[in-house]
C-alpha cells in the first residue's frame, strides 16, 4: 500500500517540480548536449574576439572548446594541418566524453577556412564558419608568397623538410612578415592546392554538414568581393545558411551570438 501511494506522490508532484524549475535551467540542460570547438583567427590567441562568442556560450551551458591552432601568433604553424585535424578531433572526443550529442566546428578568419577544411574530412553536425579567410589560392596569396612555397617544395625534396627555416606568411592588414618553420609543416599550409583552399573546401563539402556561413557586412573588401562565391559553391543542405550581421571582420563573433545559438539548437532538435 505504502509503494502504492509513492509512486502516486511521484506522479503528482514531478510535472509541478518540472514546471516550477528555472526557464535558465531547463535551458541549461538541453544546452549541455551542444558542443562547440571554436578557433580563433591567424595571429590570434582563443582570449581575443573568439572568446566574445566562447564566454557567452559557456554562460549559457553550452559545452566549448576554445583552442588555441598552429597559426596563432605563439606556436607559428608548428605543427602540419594534418596533425591541426587531430587537435580538433581530442577537443571533440573531449566534448563527447562531457555530454555532448551534437557537436559543431567554428572558427573566425582563418579558423574559419580551417572549420570548413574540416568539415570536407570529418563526421560533425554542422559547421560555422566566421568572415572565413585566408585562402592560399588566391592571386594575392600566390603573388606575396610564392617563393617561399617554391623554397619550402625545394627544401623538402633535398630531404630538409624537417628542418625549421624562415619562410614568410601574409595577411591583408600586416603585409608579408617572417614564420620561422619546418618545410613540411609550410606546405602543408601554403600549397595553394592544400588544406587552406578556401573554394576546394567549400565545393568538398559534405552535403549532409549544413553550413553557417556569417559574412559581416562591414568586412574586409576582398571577402566581402568572395563571399557569393564561397557560400554558392557549398552543396545544398536546408540547414545551410548565409548569415550577414551588421558589424566589422573582428566583431563577427560577437555580432552572431543569437543567430550561432538559434541555428545549432535547432539543428540539435534541443529548442
């Protein structure tokens, strides 16, 4: 009799506890199963304008990992794409391990192009890719660093591809400057048929990864003059979508809190 009238209590006063719990709470919890690696932009460091996305989910009990890549100003491609993969794939496995059922790659800039490269590679639920760029394969691209790729292919095929040598590096507001790094790791950045081929990743695209694709509208020229280009050659997916907040390159993270959070929920089926 007594097991009778517990399982009656249960009944009665679970769906009142339920409604009576925190709407953040509740929030908190669907929250908990998304996932999130994120990727700062070249030169940068995860505690600069990616962390004005990372901190925000994390508030809201998302799961994040906000890492710090081969390209940023400190670690000066240490390491190759291929071994960059890796680190993302131990952040997701990381994130698995808390929880996470549905998981997202994002990245601002050239964390970007890295998001989309490995979304081309890898079995993730979406792809979030922030004023992607940094596309090797551009004229520019080939016109300011051509000879260190054709040094680093000359290095490698002596059999020095192991040994760190001064090559150089661009970007539109720096110029060309000086990366002090191994032959091998070079190429596997710099080959302008390689990993950073901003239209190769688009176009290798998995039609089953759906694509975030922000593009502030107060970006920098020669990704805005790309853009239609980029998100027109990503396969079709209903979920792909082309997201243009009102803000500069390095305020796009902060501009696409709302929108990032809607587009992940929905696809997580959590909202």
């Amino acid at each position: 009799m007594a097991s009778i009238f517990f399982r009656l209590l249960v009944v009665l006063i679970f769906p009142v506890v339920g409604a009576l719990m925190p709407l953040d709470a509740i929030a908190e919890t669907n929250n908990s199963k998304i996932g999130f690696v994120l990727m700062h932009g070249k030169g940068g460091t995860p505690l600069k304008y990616i962390s004005d996305l990372a901190s925000p989910l994390e508030q809201q009990g998302f799961l994040v990992a906000n890492l710090e890549m081969p390209w940023s100003g400190r670690r000066n491609y240490d390491v190759t794409a291929q071994a960059a993969e890796s680190e993302v794939e131990a952040a997701l496995a990381s994130l698995r391990s808390k929880g996470a059922q549905k998981v997202f790659v994002a990245g601002l800039s050239q964390g970007g192009l890295f998001a989309l490269y490995f979304g081309t590679r890898h079995a993730i639920d979406g792809v979030i890719a922030i004023a992607p760029g940094g596309s090797v394969s551009s004229p520019i691209y080939r016109d300011k660093l051509g000879e260190s790729v054709e040094l680093a292919r000359k290095l490698v095929a002596e059999g020095k591809g192991d040994e760190k040598t001064r090559l150089l590096d661009f970007e539109g507001a720096k110029g060309t400057y000086p990366i002090l790094t191994t032959p091998k790791a070079y190429l596997s950045w710099f080959d302008p048929d390689g990993a950073m081929n901003q239209l190769k990743a688009a176009q290798s695209m998995s039609p089953a990864t759906p694509v975030l694709f922000i593009a502030p509208t107060n970006d920098y020229p020669g990704l805005l003059k790309v853009k239609q280009q980029m998100f027109a050659a990503l396969p079709r997916n209903p979920r792909t979508r082309l997201y243009e907040p009102d803000s500069s390159h390095l305020g796009a993270p902060s501009a696409s809190i709302k929108e990032i959070i809607d587009w992940t929920s929905a696809i997580a089926n959590v909202r």
